[in-house]
C-alpha cells in the first residue's frame, strides 16, 4: 500500500514581528538584508523575546485541527550548518520531555478520509537563499536574511494519505481554514511549503523536499509513487533518502541521503523559558475563534437557503464570505449569494484585483435591489459593478453618470422598437411563419439601450406590434 505524509510549513503573515525579535514579519516589502537585527542575525550576546502573538496564533491552529494542547511549550535549538541560518541553530520545538509543542494528535477530514494530525510546532523561518541561474549550475548564490527569524508553524501529517490527489485535496482545505482563521494569507509566495514522504509497499521512506507550490505538490507525489513502483518492478531496491524537485523537468532528483534525527544534536533552548499555556488563555481563543468553514456553511443554508453548493464555494473563501457577511441584508441574502458567486469572483480572481477593488458590502446591497426594483436591469449591473470596482462610487451615482436607468417608460420604448421594426423588416416578415423570433427582437432592443431597456416590457409590446400571443 502506498502510504504518503505532508509536512507543511505555514507563515503567521498576520503577524506585525518576528517570532523573537521586533523586525517585520512582513519581509517582502524590504531591500535585501535591512529587516534584520542582532537576535535574527544570532549575534552573540542577543536575546531572543518570544512573541506572545505568534504563540497564541499558533495555537488557534492547534485548536482547529483538532489537537491537544499543552499547558506549557519548550523550545528547542536544532544544530546545523547552512548560509541561511547565520547562528547555525534553527530555534524549534521537540517534543522530547512530553509534549511540550504547540499541538498534537489533531485531524482533518478530507472526504470521507480522516488524516491524522501528528504534531504542531512553532519555529522560525530561516533566511532565503538566491541563486543565479539553476540550482544546480549556479556560479553565485546570494543570502537575503529579512525573512530569518518569521514565525513558522511546521504541521506534522501521519502517513495517512493514499493518492496524490488526496494529497492537493488536504492542501486546499488546509489552506482555506488557515486563510479562514486569519492567522495566514496562503497565496502569498512562499507563505505555505511542503514537504512530503512517500512509501510503496515493502520499500524504504523517500522524503521530497521544500516544494512551492500544491500544484508541483501533487504531481512530485504522483511522479515519486511512479518512480518507487517502477524500481519494484525491476527489483531495484528503493533506498531512503532526500530528494528534489525540480520544476524544470517535473521530476525529483536524488539529494542526500537522509540525516538522522540526532545529528542534529536538538537540546532545550536555554535563552527562552518554558511558557505556560493556561486554560483562561485557551478558553479566550477558543471564544475569539472565527467560525468555521463547515459551521459558516451550514448557516448559510439553514438561515438563507442558499444552496449547499454556492454555501460552500462561498463559504470557503474568507474574502468572500466577509464580503457576504456584510452585504446581507437577510432579505435580499439569496440573490447576494449569487451575485458573488457567479459575478464578482470571476472580477476578483486575483489578490492584487481584490487589493486594489473598491468594491464594499453596500454596493451589492443595492446593487440586488435595484435589479429586484427593475431600477436596472442585470446587464446594466455588470456594466455599474466594473464602475463600482474601479471607482467605489454610490450606485445611484454610477447610474447617473454612466446613465445606466433602466428604460421603462412606454413611449420611450415604443419609439425605440419602432426603430428596430424598420431596421429589421426580414425579422418582422418571418416572424409570422416562426413567432420564436421575437427574441431576436428583444435582443436588437436591448443593444440599441445598451441593456437598459426592461425586458419584459420589450417582450410584452414588441408582441403586441407583431400582433403574436
Ligand atoms: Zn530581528
């Protein structure tokens, strides 16, 4: 049987500091090596202070998935020599005098598969590493420390997958309830990384290392259980070991063989005391936890009868729920549902569309209204909604300015499908052999209104001029 297991790396990016310094979390926005200090750098004599957000952050991820929590964490220093650890210890945790990490023994559900939840710790994420050219050919490599010392929450699976599919299944349930509790933006690059053991039955544990994406994810899986099995075959024995991805060629490249544990010579973090968790502080998280996915989904139906498959698009996706949240009006929830479903996130498929929208509850509010009203019609209301987006002006404004108002004043009509009857005399002739053709009609009226015009009222006196029932 193949067995496969994930661990997971995810960035607190919510987090304003670093795990034990006072540098940004938020890396990214700085020149190489000016968000640094002499705690992330490990300059002798620096003392690192633990970040008590980080901490109660990680441990709302604990809760979620179902782990048990200590009533005290200890961290450890895991030793090892590498450019982008510059104090040549990562600060981690171990569970080695009892669980002393911030979680264990969880679950998530992926289908009808339960994936057990190993372990849960909190560590800090080195710096990043640069080369020029392939990572294999590379002449130079260059050491951006501004991400060493960001918190890191490492989440340990049980080897309890099967396939790689339930592999990217996991991935994107887990991201969206990290993403849900606000604790982290899983679409920033590098904020969620894997790595992933795979096993074939009667063979040795190969580990593929650092992968970026869960879509290279699921196919590295795929290709190493490919691999193993082709091996078996032949009777070539499958050694343990590390290996690569490589993007390029989308296969996994041998690496090293596997260090064991020891060598890295863990033992307790002396710099920083073992902290207690007590269950007044647990039971604040607990109170503050955001509502889950699958509650948040099941409201959705009950109350509103939204339907279970636009709740569960809708509820999975914190942007949108939040978005959903406050447009609802609880009259109107249905249609709103709807709107943000099959309009606005197809207009918002982006992080940086949805950074730069204006777009706020109020607008869909209204915008659901005004169609309801007959104020204006649904393709008026796509055209106001890219205004909307852009510019973030009241609808009734929008509407004004674009002159958007639904044309349903009957001599104004009448005078327009005049029009149309006259441009359309082959229509109007063969529409007495074939009365479908009325829709045709009902299609000129409306381009010649840029989609202004109301359409049962087109309907209704444009079957009246052609006298059809
Ligand atoms: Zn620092």
């Amino acid at each position: 049987m193949t067995k496969i297991g994930l661990e997971i790396h995810c960035q607190l990016t919510k987090l304003e500091s670093k795990l034990f310094c006072s540098c940004k979390a938020n890396y990214r926005e700085f020149e190489p090596n000016t968000n640094i200090c002499p705690i992330c750098m490990g300059i002798p004599g620096s003392l690192p202070l633990l970040n008590k957000s980080a901490v109660e952050k990680a441990t709302l991820i604990a809760m979620a998935l179902d782990c048990r929590t200590p009533d005290k964490i200890a961290f450890f220093r895991k030793n090892y020599f590498y450019p982008d650890l510059p104090k040549n210890f990562q600060i981690t945790q171990l569970n080695a005098y009892g669980n002393t990490s911030i979680g264990w023994e969880g679950k998530i559900s992926v289908g009808n598969v339960k994936i057990r939840i190993r372990r849960i710790q909190l560590e800090e994420d080195p710096g990043r590493l640069i080369y020029e050219g392939a990572t294999e050919k590379t002449k130079l490599t260059l050491v951006d420390y501004n991400r060493a010392g960001t918190p890191l929450v490492e989440i340990v699976t049980e080897p309890d997958f099967e396939t790689p599919h339930q592999v990217r299944e996991f991935l994107n349930i887990l991201s969206d309830l990290l993403e849900n509790l606000n604790v982290s933006d899983p679409g920033l690059e590098g904020a969620m990384r894997a790595d992933a053991n795979v096993s074939i039955e009667g063979g040795s544990k190969v580990e593929i290392k650092n992968i970026g994406s869960f879509h290279d994810l699921e196919k590295a899986v795929h290709f190493e259980i490919t691999r193993q099995q082709s091996l078996a075959e032949r009777k070539i024995e499958i050694v343990q070991e590390t290996r690569h991805w490589d993007d390029g060629r989308k296969i996994t490249v041998s690496a090293r063989t596997k260090e064991e544990e020891a060598e890295y010579r863990y033992h307790l973090e002396a710099d920083i005391p073992w902290v207690r968790i007590n269950d007044g502080t647990k039971n604040q998280l607990q109170i503050h936890m955001p509502e889950s996915i699958s509650s948040k989904k099941e409201r959705y139906v009950s109350k509103y009868g939204i339907t279970p498959q636009v709740a569960d698009i809708l509820s999975s996706d914190r942007y949108f729920s939040e978005l959903f949240e406050k447009a609802n009006n609880e009259t109107n929830a249905k249609d709103i549902a709807n709107m943000i479903t099959t309009d606005i996130m197809g207009l918002l498929d982006t992080r940086e569309k949805r950074d730069a929208s204006k777009l706020k509850g109020d607008h869909i509010t209204d915008l659901v209204e005004y169609i309801k009203s007959n104020k204006i019609t649904r393709a008026s209301a796509k055209l106001a909604l890219d205004e909307v987006i852009k510019n973030g002006k009241r609808l009734s404004e929008i509407i004004e300015d674009l002159n958007l108002g639904h044309v349903s004043n009957e001599d104004v009509l009448s005078g327009i499908i005049a029009e149309v009857l006259d441009e359309e005399a082959k229509a109007v002739e063969d529409s007495k052999q074939n009365p479908d053709i009325v829709n045709f009609l009902v299609g000129k009226v409306m381009q010649k209104t840029r989609g202004k015009a109301d359409p049962e009222l087109t309907l209704l006196l444009l079957k009246k001029h052609l006298d059809i029932d």
